[in-house]
C-alpha cells in the first residue's frame, strides 16, 4: 500500500507522531475522562457513557491506521502557526474579559493588522477605529445588547 | 381558493414588501459577515416584531432566514471561512473557483442555485406540504439513526484527503456533541462540574471557532505573505484578480447545464428538512455526494467544480422552505431556526398545527405571499451584494481577517452572552487550525458534532421502540436500505477507491 | 402523604391578593422602587414562547411602575443556568429570575451538579400552568389509563415517549402501579412527542400544551390528567389520583429572587409583577395563545407547594 510515500522517511515521520498522538489521546478520552466524567446509571437501553467511549475507541483505531499506514501530509510548518494562534486567543479571551470591548477591540485589531505587516494609515484607521465603532453603535446603542 | 387569493392580497402590500426587503438585506448581511449568522439575527429581532402586525412580523423573520442561506454563501466562497455547517459544503468547491478567479462566478452560481432550490421547495410547501408532512411523520427513529449513519459513513471519503484522518475528525466530533446533560437520562456528561456546560458545547460557538477562526489564524499566521511590493494590495483568500470579465459571467448554457445537479439537490433538501430532527445540515452533503457520483468527473470535485456549488446551495437553501412543512402543518420545528420563528407564530397569535389550514387559511395564504416575495427579492438584493461583496473583499487581507476575527468574537458574545461561550470559539478556533495543519477535514468534524445529539438519541429511541430486536428492521425497508447503502459506502470510499483517489490528490 | 389540591390555595391567593390590593391600594406602591434597572434572568433561551411572556411582563412592569427592566436570556439545563445566577446574587431586588416550577422542586434533587436547592430563593409570583397529561392517537385501542394497562399487559409492553427524565418517573410509577411494562422512549421535547404519536412510533407521550390543537382537531385523545385539577380542553378526563396513584405534577411559569429580600422589597415586587400578570397582554399571550391555565398563586402559596414538591422528590430522589 501507501504508493505514493517518497524514499524518505521524514514523508512518514511526521504522520506517525500524528498517528501516535491520536492513540494516545483516544486512550485518555476512553479510559480516562469518560469513565470520570459520566454516571454509570442501574437501569439505562444505552449508558451515557456508551458513545463518548465508543468515540475514543474509533479514535485509537483511526490512529493506529495512520501509524501502520502512513500517508505523508501537506507538512505545513505548525509551531508558529500555534504558539501565534494560542498567543492571540489568550490575549483576546483576557483582555476582552478584562478590559472590556471599548479599548481591546481596537487593540486587537490594530494588533492583528501590525502583526501581518500592515503600514497604511488609512486601512489601520478603518480597521481600528471605524469597524470598532460600527459593531459598538450596532450592538450597543441600537440593539441595546452587551459586549464583553 | 378565496382565501388563497385574498391572502395573497394580503401579502402584496408596499409595507409587507418593506419588511420582507429588509429582512432579507439584514438576513444577507448577517449572513455574510462571518460570525455573525441568521439565527443569531432572527433571536434578535423577535422581540423586536412585538410591534408588528403578525403578518409584517413574519414577512421580516422569514425575509432573515431566507436571506441568510444567500448570505451564508459569501464568506465561504470568498474567504473560506463558512460560517455554518450549511455552507461548509459550498466552501469545498466555491472557494478554489473564486481563488482561480471568478469569484463573481461562484457567488452568482451559489446564488442562483439556492434561489432554484428554495423555490422548488416553497413550491412543494405551498402545494403538497400536508401529505408531505404526513409522509415524513412515517419517518421513525429507524429511519433517522439509518439517514444519520448513511451521512457520517459518506461525508468522511467525500471532502478529500486521508478518508481515516476524516473519520478521526468525524469521532471526534462525534464525541464533544455529547458533553452536556445526556438528553435520554438527564445526568451530565464531560462537563468538568460546569453548569454552563449543561446544555453541551454552543453550537454557533464552536461552528464559528472551527469553520471561520480556524481559518483566520491559518491565514494570519500560517499564510502570512511575503514583503509586498507597493501595487499588490494583497487580497485576502489569494484570489487572483486578473480573471477577465467573460470568465465571470455564468452564462444561461453554463447554468441550464446544471438543471439536474440542481433538481437533484433541491429534491434531497427538501425531503431531509421535511423529517423533523434528521438533520439539515447534512442534506447538502448529500446532495454534493450524489452530484459528485454520478459525475463523469468526479475528480473535479473539492478544486472548483461548479456542480460542486450548485448541489450544495440548491440543497440547503430547499431546506429553508421545506422546513416550514413540518412547522406549519404539525406544529414540529425541524432546527434551530424553525424553533425561533415557531416562537415567534405563537407570540403573534399564529398556532401552526393541523387546524391552521381550516382556522388561519388567509394568514397561511399570506405567509406563502411573502415566502415568494422573499424569494425574488433574495435574487434581487443577492445580485447587488454579490458586486457588493466582491468589492469588499478587495481590501486588503491584512482587514479583513482581523476585522472578521473582531466580528466572530462579537457574534459569539451576543449569542451565548457570555465570555465563557467566546472562549470556547476560541479554543475550537485553535483546534480548527490544528485540524487544518495536519490535513484532518474539518467538514466531517463539524457535520457529526451537529448531528450528534440526534445521532444518539435516535439510536436509543430505536433500541427501545425495536425492543433490541433487529427484524424490527424487515419491517422498516427504507432504514434498511439506507443502512446496507452505508456500509457499501464505506467500502467503496474506505477500499476501493481510496488508493486511486491518493494518486489524484497527490498530483497537485 | 396526600397533597393538598392546590386549586383552593390559588383561589384563596387570588382573593386575598385582590383584597389587599382592594384595601390598600397605594401603600405597597410607595415603599420600596429599585435604584438602578432591575436585571430579569429569563430561563430560557431567546426567541419562544416563554421568553416572549417574560419580556411581555417585564415591559408591563415598566409600563405601570417607570422601572428599568432588562431581560437577559440565560437558558439551560432546564433553567438551571439561571438559578445559579440567581443564587448567586444580591437579594436586594435588582436581579429577579424567571423560570419554571420543576427547576426548583424537582432538578436539584435529580440532577448531579446542580449547586442550588429551593431553599436559596424567594418566590415571587406564577404566571400560568402548564397541564400535563398522556396523550395517544385517536385510533389507539385504549381510552383511558386502566384499558391503557389491559392493552400493555395484553400485547407485553407499550412505548411511552417521554419528555424528559422527570415523566420518565411518572411513566414509572404508572408501570409499578399497574404492573406493567411501559418501555420508556427518550425525545427532545413535547413537539418530537406529537411526532412520534402521530408518526405511529409509539404508543403514548406526555405532553403539556402543544396536544390541544390535536385534541381539537381529532387527531389524539388524552388518556390521564397527571394534574390535580381538572383539564381545561377536556375536564372529564380522571387525573392519576382516580386511578389511586397518588402523584400529580405541578408546573408553573413563575417569578424568584435570590432568598433573604427584605419584606418591603418583596412585598412591591411580587406586587408589580402579580398586576403585570393579571394584565390583558399577558393573559392573552399565555392563556389564548399558548393556551396555559392562568394564575398567579402569589407568593406564600408558591413557597409552600415548591417546598412540598421538594419534598417528594427528595423522597423518589433517595428510594431510586
């Protein structure tokens, strides 16, 4: 099987430890969390545990599929795609909690634009301040709703 | 008859067409701003309708619901961020159209194709939906749980890649549908001791982290573009901008060509939304799996083919108005949706049920008088926003994924009110991406989490009502059927085709 | 234990409501108005029935007192979400809840986790009944609950969909009474029981409003009133009491606040919302349109039948 794997070994390295990692987690959920997290109940056609498990079971299959056959995958460089997506979720998630919607949303925004190298002043003011201003007199003023 | 016509009348007044216009350029917009999205808008606005008169009140809601199908399209084509499971379908092959550059192409195909679709079913609505309604009451618990295994057996070798990496996502999927309080026992589930979690995981929350943040973060930080020089403006979702402008017309020939690819969709759409609970998200799923079998081609698919668009939007905007079948004549909300504007009869003194069509015939009448307003004006104001749009998403990408990004933040907030609800999109938005980076779809992902809580629940309502005894089937042919064609699909995806389709993939 | 039929103490409520606000009609007016807008959790989810009468009443409220009253959709885990809110805030009358009877007298004692009990409120007022019963289609061979037994002993067993874990123990009880098995169908709700009744997937459900238009149209037949009071679509229907099970269900649309309101506090709230309640608006969209039983019980007697109902269920709670 696998035609298409190249000579290289790295091709299959990589969806190994993708397959590796899926067992593994599928372990966790199976015989870890579900068990914790579910009620075993005396009289049920089906325990609420039955799914979620059957799930992390399918899950360990589906990895173990991947290790035996691995398929090479796009092999998209990951760490600065996550720390970077982790990073601006965490900032996000507080500051909009802390500082509320008035000053991050503006922040973020211009965060965003700097990180991806943006530099006009016109597209910076309508991303920063304009949209910003929009969503708050939308939601706040005209709907009477809350934001963060 | 008279009350056809005077209800008719009724619905033909310049106010109601106000409403059913701004309902539909509301519904639009929302839908196409990613995460923001009709139901969302529809919440809102109900308490809003108080003031109306019923039939400007339900004239404006059904105006959103419509319009946002249209809208959904949008984003998901230009940008790749679908902001819902309906249009996640449309993304597979709208967006590689718009990257190869007709962008304008895609958005007036997906557009027209969901205005046919949502005709033909407000036509089956309008002429049949009682006996269509009392056909789809036959449909039991057997037949749900057959119709939801047969889609999460097809959808996993449908969206291309590794069809194991799909099923993985599809459990996985699977699996986070049943935190929250178990729907058969009542007891909770995977909630860590969180009673926000009780009612599971919001659905608009991860919906909108996987389909669009997952997307933003794989643009911002895994796409981000070289140093530009001074006249690239850098457009967002690398669409090429030098298609000429006969590459952008979809010509009648082109559209005609399609008629039964759209038939097709339209017909699967509009029976799935008539069985309340089977699932609407999944009827464009098949629709795109049948277009894409009984293709000469079916390797075009998931790289712009326009079958690919048609089958996918005539299917999920025919569920808008098939919908309203089981609404109307039963009383019995298919989704989300139709719970909200069920809400909303009730609130304005309209009880859908079997005594509507003898009590309120005129309403009814009028009703189906702004359904068809709705739908022309959907063409019209579709047709303005698609130029509309494609001018928007000229910006450069540097605004428009953290402007999208703002939006999702928001629109999370205002649907579940909390920020408990923001940071789960977020998480599914980290999740989105990983999923992205290491090729596991996220389609089957987010088709099995919305059908999962049904999923279960129908096969416990199967294992009681059959009493565990499986020539309980003999007796229900079309679950049968549907079962056996599962396993043949996974078969034909799983084995068969599978080492030839990797080829395929592996040739770009 | 016997239960005390609360259509006396609604009656008796209702009159001595009317009597006080007869006898003194300013003074409970002028003690006490909030200082800032009075928040008004609403138990359910945006956009239905129960939310629309929430905010209907919440706009009477300003209408008749000049308050602020903001709604704020917090559904879930059948009000549960809500109650905890509710627990958790000042009892100073600015955050009142509104939700439903069994969130109170049934989910805590049922449902792990939640982190409330009906002693942390102060009940306010109810807006309407929801009537439970069992329904099955018209051509069903049984027409009441004892033909309902005979059939199930007959044929072995019958499916009875339920909407949720609470009528599962109604299903329950019916079964041990009888002795009989019923076979419990779990469903998303009162509409995917008409469904599977209508569908033909099962034999009976419970329901608690939507049947009325299927009751009137022909389509279905109420076998058992699981109310103390008679029904109001079809009043000689026998309640499970006649049938020497001694259980009935009590469900209202009501008012709380978190527990410890000061007594003026209290007093003008339940007040302000009990005239909202009587009020043409409300009665119409609870009693014409979602076709509830309408009354507020007022406050001292919604107390006392939450507590009683609690105790009940504490008992099921610790015998299951």
């Amino acid at each position: 099987m696998a035609p298409v794997a190249g000579p290289f070994a790295k091709d299959r390295f990589r969806p190994r430890i993708v397959g590796v990692v899926l067992v593994a987690l599928g372990l966790v959920i199976a015989l870890i969390i579900v068990p914790a997290q579910t009620l075993q109940l005396g009289r049920a056609v089906m325990q609420p545990a039955a799914l979620p498990m059957a799930c992390g079971l399918a899950m360990v299959l589906c990895g173990l599929a991947i290790v035996l056959k691995p398929m090479p995958d796009s092999g998209s460089a990951m760490l600065v795609p996550v720390t970077g997506a982790v990073t601006l979720a965490l900032i996000s998630y507080f500051g909009m909690r802390g500082l509320g919607f008035v000053i991050m949303a503006p922040a973020l925004v211009l965060l965003m634009m700097l990180y991806m190298g943006e530099r006009r002043w016109l597209w910076l003011g309508v991303g920063t301040l304009l949209v910003p201003l929009g969503i708050w007199l939308c939601f706040v003023v005209l709907l009477g709703r809350q934001l963060p | 008859m008279d009350a056809a016509l005077a209800g008719l009348a009724d619905a033909m007044t310049l106010g109601n067409l106000l409403w059913v216009l701004a309902g539909v350029v509301l519904g639009q917009f929302v839908g196409a701003v990613p995460g923001l999205n009709a139901p969302m808008a529809i919440a809102i606005a109900v308490p809003f309708t108080y003031a109306l008169n019923p039939l400007a009140a339900i004239a404006f809601l059904v105006g959103i619901n419509k319009g946002g199908t249209v809208g959904g399209a949008v984003p998901a084509i230009l940008i790749n961020t679908p902001g819902s499971a309906d249009s996640a379908a449309t993304a597979l092959d709208g967006h590689p159209m718009a990257v190869a550059g007709q962008p304008r192409k895609a958005l007036k195909l997906a557009l027209f194709s969901s205005i046919t679709g949502d005709t033909f079913s407000d036509i089956v609505l309008i002429t049949v939906s009682t006996s269509l309604a009392v056909l789809a009451l036959r449909a039991g618990p057997a037949e749900v749980m057959a119709l939801m295994i047969f889609a999460l057996a097809i959808i996993p070798g449908l969206v291309g890649g590794s069809m194991v990496r799909g099923l993985a996502a599809a459990f996985l999927g699977l699996l986070l549908s049943t935190v929250g309080l178990d729907q058969a026992s009542g007891t909770p589930r995977l909630t860590f001791g969180m009673i926000d979690l009780y009612d599971g995981l919001p659905l608009a929350a991860v919906a909108v982290g996987v389909l669009a943040v997952g997307e933003i973060f794989r643009q911002i930080f895994a796409m981000r573009p070289p140093p530009r020089t001074a006249g690239d403006d850098g457009q967002a979702g690398a669409i090429a901008s030098g298609a000429g402008e006969a590459d952008q017309q979809l010509t009648l020939r082109e559209f005609v060509a399609l008629r039964v690819t759209l038939l097709r969709g339209a017909v699967i759409g509009t029976l799935v939304g008539a069985v309340p609970g089977a699932g609407s998200s999944a009827a464009a799923f098949l629709s795109y799996a049948e277009a894409k079998r009984r293709s000469p081609t079916p390797e075009r698919f998931g790289k712009g083919a326009p079958e690919g668009v048609a089958a996918t939007e005539s299917a999920n905007s025919a569920v808008v108005g098939s919908n309203m079948i089981p609404l109307l004549s039963l009383g019995i909300p298919g989704n989300v949706t139709a719970a909200l504007i069920l809400g909303a009869f009730i609130i304005h003194g309209i009880q859908p049920g079997p005594l509507l069509f003898q009590e309120q015939a005129q309403l009814v009448y009028a009703l189906f008088g702004a359904m068809i307003m709705a739908n022309g004006m959907n063409l019209v104001v579709g047709l303005v926003g698609l130029r509309f749009w494609t001018v928007v998403v000229r910006a450069p990408a540097t605004l428009i994924y953290p402007v999208a990004f703002l939006f999702c933040i928001v629109g999370t907030h205002v649907v579940t009110n909390s920020m408990l609800g923001v940071a789960i999109m977020l998480c599914f938005g980290v999740l989105g991406l990983l999923m992205r980076l290491f090729d596991f779809s996220v389609v089957p992902f987010i088709i099995a989490f919305f059908i999962g809580p049904n999923f279960e629940l129908a096969v416990i309502q199967f294992l009681v009502v059959s009493g565990g005894d499986p020539a309980f089937l003999l007796g229900r042919p079309v679950a049968l059927a549907l079962l056996v064609l599962s396993v043949l699909a996974l078969w034909h995806f799983g084995f068969r085709a599978h080492p030839a389709k990797k080829s395929g993939d592996g040739a770009d | 234990m016997l239960k005390v039929g609360y259509g006396h103490r609604m009656l008796v409520a209702a009159g001595i409501a009317a009597v006080t606000m007869l006898t003194q009609p300013d003074a409970a007016l002028a003690e006490w108005s909030p200082q800032r807008p009075i928040q008004l959790l609403i138990g359910f989810n945006e956009g239905g029935g129960a939310d629309a009468l929430a905010r209907l009443v919440a706009d009477n409220i300003e209408g008749s007192r000049g308050w602020t009253v903001v709604p704020i959709n917090r559904g879930g885990a059948g009000g549960g979400v809500m109650a905890t809110l509710l627990r958790n805030a000042a009892p100073d009358g600015h955050t009142i809840g509104m939700g439903v009877t069994t969130t109170f007298s049934n989910n805590p004692f049922f449902n792990e986790g939640m982190d409330y009990s009906p002693e942390d409120f102060d009940y306010l007022a109810t807006i309407a009944r929801s009537q439970m019963v069992l329904v099955a289609r018209e051509d069903a061979p049984f027409d009441t609950l004892d033909e309902l037994a005979e059939t199930a002993r007959e044929r072995g067993s019958l499916t009875v969909a339920v909407m949720g874990p609470d009528m599962e123990r109604v299903a329950d009880m019916i079964a041990d009474h009888y002795d009989i098995d019923l076979r419990v169908v779990p469903t998303r709700g009162g509409a995917e029981v008409l469904t599977q009744i209508l569908g033909g997937h099962v034999d009976a459900g419970f329901n608690g409003g939507a049947h009325h238009q299927y009751i009137r149209s022909g389509d279905m037949k109420v076998v058992v009133n699981l109310n103390s009071e008679p029904l109001m679509v079809t009043p000689e229907v026998a309640n499970l009491r006649d049938h020497g099970i001694d259980y009935a269900t009590n469900i209202f649309f009501q008012f709380q606040a978190p527990a410890g309101l000061p007594d003026d506090v209290r007093e003008a709230l339940a007040t302000a919302i009990d005239e909202a309640v009587n009020s043409d608006g409300v009665r119409q969209l609870a009693g014409e349109r979602m076709e509830m039983q309408l009354g507020n019980l007022g406050p001292e007697a919604l107390s006392a039948m939450i507590m009683d109902d609690a105790r009940i269920s504490a008992r099921l709670a610790g015998t299951e």
